[in-house]
C-alpha cells in the first residue's frame, strides 16, 4: 500500500479511483478489502448498513491479485462492493430484510454473477426494511439504518443499507433494487447517483419480474461514470456517457397525488433547471398526465407484497405493518390485477412521450428532506411515506429510466436531490446529462462529516 494513501483517499475514491490505485500498484485488492472492512468495523455499528460480511471476500479479493498480475482489466477486478441482501448470493440466505429462516441460495443471482465475473469482490449484503416496502431502512429485527451525513435522519429505502455503504465510504458501489423509488430515493437522501433502469434492462435472474413488472435493478455510487460503469456491468451493455448536445428539458412539481413541496426542495429543483439552461438546453414548465398511474401502482404494489410474504419460511415473525399491506394485497382479485397492469400500460404508451416535447423531465425526488430516525411508523406508515415519496412511484408504473442526481444541502447538511426523466431506452442520455450538472456542481467533492 502506498504509505501516502490517507483512509479517505481510499474510501472516497469511488469504482475509478481504486480502478486506478489497483492499475497503478499503489494498493491491491486485499489491501482494498481491508481498507473498506476496518471502515466498516469501525463506522457500521452506529450507521447500520450490513446485514452480513462475506467470508468468500478474501478469496476473491486475492484471486484478483492474481489477474491483475496477469494484465486482466476487467472493468471492476478488485473493487470492493456490496449487494443488497434481497438477492441470491450462494451460501447465504437472501432474508429480504426479515427473521424468516430463508435457506442458504444454491447459485448467485444474475446481478451478483454478473459483478463477481467483471472481477468485483463482494463483501457483504446490505440492510432494507422488510420486504424493501418503506422509503427508509428500519425493522424491528434488524434495527434502523442511518444517514452518514446525519445520524439523525434516514438513508431512505429501501436500498438504505446500500447507500449508507456507499456515501460514507465502506464499499466503492452497492447493488440496489427499485419498485417504487428504492434507488432514487436513498441515492437522494445521500448526495448519490441513482438511476432507476427502464424495466428489463438489467436482469432479474432467477425471477423474470418482481412486483408485478414495477421493479427494476441498479446500483448506487458517488459518481455518474462509476454509475455508467456498474450499470454497463449489470445491464452487460455500454451506457457511455457523452456529450448529449442540445436538449428540451421540461419541469414539473405535478406529482399523482397532489403534495406541498418543501421550500429547500422547490430551490434545488429551481436551481437546477437553472443549471440546465445555463448549459445551453431549452427549459420548459410542462406536467405530465398521471391517469390510471396510482390504482396500477398501489394495487400492482400491495399483490406484490403479498406474494413476498408468501414465499417466506415464518411470515409470522415479520412486522404487523408488513403483514397489513399483504393482507390487503391477497384481496387483490385477478382482474382488478389484469386492470392495473392495462393502466400501467397505457400510462407508459402515454407518458414515453414527455411532457412539452421534452427529452428529459426534472421533478423533485421527494417531497421534503430525509426524514427523521423513526418518524414514520406503526399502520399510518404507507400514508405517510407515500407523502414523502409522491414523485417516484409513476415511473416504475411506466417502467421508464428515471436518475436521482444530488442538487445541493440544506443549511443544515442534508442532501438534496433532483429526478431526472427520460424516455424508454434513455439510460445513457440521462447520465450524460447527469455528467454536466456533476461538471459544474462538483458534488462528488463534499464528503459527510463521519471524521
């Protein structure tokens, strides 16, 4: 290791920086993993991000030694991450963030075989509310998940562990999963990128959908390029970040269900569409049509869960809130299910064609700042979070690309962030983009004050 190497050097280095520590010699892949497990040994008891380390680290990380000697450049060889842990890894139970004794998975799921052959080294699974329902990270199992840039306040959710791991530095990129807003919303509460693929693009492998077509695969970074470089891994397709010329940007504070927008948030959007005129694109207010979008999504949501809970060893130890919304999703009959999934369908006909023309739509991510430790709990919390989440949840319904971009603190420190929309197939052109305002912002530069 290169004795001018400080622990932050390391662990705010992103995917590129231990890319370039790695082909420069100045650190291997096992001094990267101990670097990113004393991290964690020494941050995690009070943020709570990992529900488990990975005994098989060690081995990977020395296997990718081994390549790197050989001159092997795979596109993430020796850089540590972390997958959440609602997906297949072997040898380890995939708990979707309850009690119930799950069996050890017998193969890794497509997105975890697709990092460990682009040379990742996984070194752990991370923390999510049960069944990934809530846009925060907590359960009575497993405890609350906290915010590196405030521990008073929430990651989000339900990728909260993941984004916990990945803004204060223990791991270089997470694997995140979104069926209503579970990337964007913890990529918001924690000043990270976190784009939210159209549906299909990265596979779900061994499922062919989950939630019923709402939920799409991603990751979580500090940077666009780590972003473009993980997705192209996941999704094993180049999403190249270029120039994306002249664009018709349009804006909107519309959301499904109609919510007062906080004032910190309103000036992030603002200055944001600011950013994007001064870019040299063409700004215009335009709302989209949201008709049909909230009955495809709660139903579509609520008979997902239900199916969830049904594939437990031991529903009975999850949460009575968890066990609530299930109930009311095995109500679900077949064809009120077959009417949302025509709804969502001809919401995604209707809004792949963005408000005013546009090329890309900005919305808020959500409506007001993370929320509090333990503010939204017991049977009121669907009600309450949907009031915080107003402006995620219609495009997993269309199954469009949306992107969460840091946009700015509050006086106080909390991250602020922007939703950037696109149309079907959009993906690199809302990195590209999300490239310019990382540009002219330099977000990647401020770091949460963990000391």
């Amino acid at each position: 290791m290169d004795p001018t190497l400080t622990e932050d050097d390391i662990a705010y280095s992103g995917v590129a920086g231990r890319r370039e520590l790695l082909r420069t010699g100045r650190a291997s892949a096992v001094e990267l993993l101990e670097a990113s497990l004393h991290r964690i040994a020494r941050l995690d008891p009070e943020l709570g991000a990992f529900r488990r380390l990975l005994p098989t680290a060690r081995a990977e990380a020395e296997a990718a030694d081994a390549a790197l000697a050989r001159g092997d450049d795979r596109p993430l060889l020796g850089v540590p991450v972390a997958v959440k842990d609602s997906v297949a890894v072997a040898g380890h139970p995939a708990s979707m963030g309850t009690r119930s004794p799950q069996p050890p998975a017998t193969v890794d799921s497509e997105v975890v075989r697709r990092l460990r052959a682009a040379g990742a080294v996984v070194v752990g699974t991370t923390n999510l509310p049960e069944l990934a329902l809530w846009p925060f990270t907590e359960s009575a199992s497993f405890g609350q998940t906290r915010n590196p840039w405030s521990h008073s306040h929430t990651p989000g959710g339900s990728s909260g562990g993941s984004a916990a791991a990945v803004a204060s530095g223990m791991v270089a990129a997470a694997h995140a999963s979104d069926g209503g807003g579970s990337i964007r919303v913890p990529a918001a509460c924690c000043a990270l990128v976190g784009l939210k693929p159209g549906v299909g693009l990265v596979s779900l492998a061994p499922d062919t959908e989950h939630w019923h077509g709402l939920s799409s695969a991603g990751c979580l970074t500090r940077t666009v390029a780590d972003t473009a470089t993980v997705l192209s891994v996941l999704a094993g397709a180049d999403l190249a970040v270029s120039d994306p010329g002249r664009l018709r940007v349009a804006w909107s504070t519309a959301a499904v269900v109609p919510q007062s927008v906080h004032p910190d948030v309103l000036a992030a959007l603002r200055s944001t569409v600011e950013a994007l005129g001064e870019l040299g694109h063409d700004v215009v207010e335009a709302d989209p049509s949201f008709a049909g979008v909230q009955e495809s999504f709660l139903v579509r949501y609520a008979r997902g869960v239900a199916d969830d809970l049904a594939r437990l060893v031991d529903p009975s130890v999850t949460e009575r809130r968890t066990r609530v919304v299930a109930a009311v999703g095995r109500r679900v009959p077949r064809p009120l299910l077959a009417r949302a999934r025509r709804l969502g369908r001809e919401a995604a006909q209707r809004l792949a064609v963005l408000p005013g023309g546009a090329d890309v739509l900005a919305t808020p991510v959500m409506a007001a700042p993370p929320a509090e430790v333990g503010s939204l709990t017991g049977l009121r919390t669907i009600a309450l979070a949907a009031r915080r989440v107003p402006f995620t949840p219609v495009w997993n319904v269309t199954g469009q690309p949306a992107l969460s971009v840091p946009a700015g603190w509050t006086a106080g420190g909390l991250p602020l962030a922007v939703q950037l929309v696109g149309a079907p197939g959009s993906e690199a052109l809302l990195l590209s983009v999300a490239a310019q305002l990382e540009k002219s912002s330099g977000w990647p530069d401020r770091r949460p004050p963990l000391g």
